[in-house]
C-alpha cells in the first residue's frame, strides 16, 4: 500500500499519521496530536510490561536525535531496578563525539548508563583475527577479513551490535530466558524508511528479550515537534553527517564517506585509514573502508539488523552532503570543489 511522507512544515498540535498500513500494526495508525502519539507510547510500554514478566528496561541509545527522544520519554520507566539504564554499544569503529554526547546526556538527565563493548573487536575482525569458536570451521578459520561490504553486513552487525546486547541480556538473566525478560525500548520508527514500515512492529518478543518500540508510530513531524517543546539536546554528528555515527563498519558507506567524516572528524577518519594500511600490509584482498568488494551488490532494502538505521544502501541519486553544507553556509564553495575532487572515485 502507497504512503505519504510527512512534512516537516506541519503546524505543532495538529494530527498527524505515518499513513497506509505497516505490516506488522494491527491497523493503519490513526492521525493523533503530539500529546496522543506521546499518551500512546506509553499505552504500548504499559502492555509490554503487562505481558511480559519483565526484569530489566533498558532504552537504546545509539547517540541518534531518534534515540535521544526515545530515552527522553522512557526516562521515567527506568528506576525499576538494579538493571535499568540507558544502554550505548560502543562498537569500536565509531566517533568519539557521539559517545561523549550519550555520556552527557544521560548524566544530565541523572540516568545510569550502561555502555556496552563487542567481544571481538572490528579491527581484529578486519584483519582475519577472529577465529570461529563453534561450527565446523571451529578453532580453524577466521569468521571474517578485510572491510566489509554488503556480504559483509550480517558478519558485522552480528558481532559489534547483537553479540554485546545478547550478552548484555544473559548476563542479568541467566538461564532464566523463559520466566524472566529484559525490555529493550529502543527508537525504530514506522515513518523512518520503507523498510522500517515493513518491518518494525510495538512489541516484538524474542527469546529472553522484548523488543519494544514505542515511538513507532511518530512522525518525523512529531519528533521534530517533540524536540523543539522540550528543547532535547542534539548530537551534532547527526546534523553534520546525518548519522548518529557511532557504528562505522562501513558495509553501505556510499562513496566519499570517509572523506565527508575526515572534514568533520579527522582522527576517526585517521583511525581508519590506519586500519587500512595494517590490512594491506598484510596483504587482506579488501583493504579499503567503504569500497563494495568487486561484483558485489546492494539489494534495495537489504540492510539487515533491527538496529542499522543509519546505515541504509546508499539510493540512486542521493545527494551529496557537501551540497547541503555549501547550503547551510557551513563550508564555501571552494571547499565544496575541494571537497569533492578528495572524494572522486580513487583507483584500485
Ligand atoms: S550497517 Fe551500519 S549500523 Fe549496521 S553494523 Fe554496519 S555500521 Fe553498524
């Protein structure tokens, strides 16, 4: 079924929908004011812990401006016990800046924070160092080498994302999986991309964890009014390159990325090309951060993981974020020509 997408321009306290019908709603999302869709989000964190014998709510924050109104409105659920917190992946291959702003935010909002870290790190998993530890090929083969591309997504998300977050949920449950729950709240949103209309749903079980998402019917309006009438923070990474930043495998980098974040972020930038030469040293077939190997393809709508957002394939045609910044006034049209002669297409 079409959808519209919202428009930003929307006059604060009107109504407003995602449209159509998300695959996994029970019926299309009425139109609803700000204070509905606010008063509905905690109709849904309210079922969650009817249903379900939860132990631990904890809000994902990924140091996306999603995520931050997400934790802003589930601040109140998160005093229930020992476990509760805000929690961070720290991934590894991320920018610092994102990080500090998590950190700052949840202590200015007097919140405990857990920040989460990979098992196997993404330089050890670039450089052919993890080796699998079950299956056939344990204790004798690598899991993963070199940068990943798309192929490589599943690989990545798994063991920088998932792995601390099972591990995170083992950890306060035990064996217990099946008589005691852990809440993730996290910020996947209905009007987000088409994927996230397919895909997201309210309340979403799995094993020992709910997924929860109770922001998922907001507009982008309605984030945008949520964050103006409660003057929330904002993460400049995500206004400068419009991602949260804090999980860079670069699986669907489009092209120039790692320019664009060294304009922005040098040492990250610096961080990685480092990486870049270990792996060529070592002679690692894809030793470049954010070059799609040879013959290998982006299927539309093939991001996998509940929790790549930010990633999306790159869509034919996107605009190059240097335009928007020569727009803003942020970079002259100079070092908009500069810019994007570094970012031509590099040889092999
Ligand atoms: S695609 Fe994005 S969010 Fe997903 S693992 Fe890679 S960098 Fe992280």
């Amino acid at each position: 079924m079409g959808r519209r997408s919202t428009d930003l321009g929307m006059l604060p306290g009107m109504p407003d929908t995602v449209g159509g019908h998300p695959e996994k709603a029970d019926a299309p999302p009425p139109a609803r004011t700000l204070d509905e869709a606010i008063a509905r989000a905690h109709e849904i964190i309210g079922e969650a812990l009817d249903r379900f014998p939860i132990v631990a709510r904890q809000a994902l924050m990924s140091g996306g401006n999603d995520s931050t109104v997400l934790a802003h409105l589930v601040r109140p659920y998160l005093d229930s016990s020992e476990h509760d917190a805000i929690v961070h992946v720290n991934t590894g291959i991320g920018i610092e800046q994102t990080r500090q702003y998590v950190r700052d935010t949840a202590a200015g909002w007097g919140l405990p924070l857990r920040e989460l870290h990979p098992r196997d790190s993404y330089d050890a998993l670039v450089l052919g160092r993890v080796i699998a530890r079950t299956g056939p090929n344990a204790g004798r083969r690598q899991v993963w080498m070199g940068f990943p591309g798309p192929a490589g997504h599943r690989v990545m998300y798994r063991r920088l994302k998932d792995e601390p977050l099972q591990r995170n949920r083992a950890a306060i449950l035990g064996s217990a999986g099946r008589s005691r729950k852990v809440l993730y709240l996290a910020g996947m949103r209905w009007d987000e991309s088409q994927r996230r209309f397919r895909n997201a749903a309210e309340i979403d079980p799995q094993g020992g964890i709910v997924w929860c998402s109770p922001i998922v019917h907001f507009t982008n309006a309605q984030m945008h009014e949520y964050r103006r009438r409660y003057g929330l923070p904002c993460n400049e990474v995500a206004d400068l390159l419009h991602m949260s930043g804090e999980c860079l495998c670069g699986a669907y980098a489009k092209p120039g990325e790692l320019d664009e974040i060294e304009a922005w972020y040098p040492n990250t930038a610096y961080r990685i090309r480092s990486l870049e030469k270990q792996a060529a040293d070592l002679g690692i077939k894809n030793c470049r951060w954010g070059q799609k190997p040879a013959g290998a393809t982006i299927k539309p709508g093939s991001v996998a993981g509940r929790l790549c957002s930010s990633c999306p394939a790159p869509t034919p045609g996107q605009t190059d974020l240097f335009d928007t910044w020569a727009k803003q006034g942020l970079i002259t049209a100079e070092q908009t020509s500069k810019l994007a002669g570094a970012t031509a297409p590099r040889a092999a």
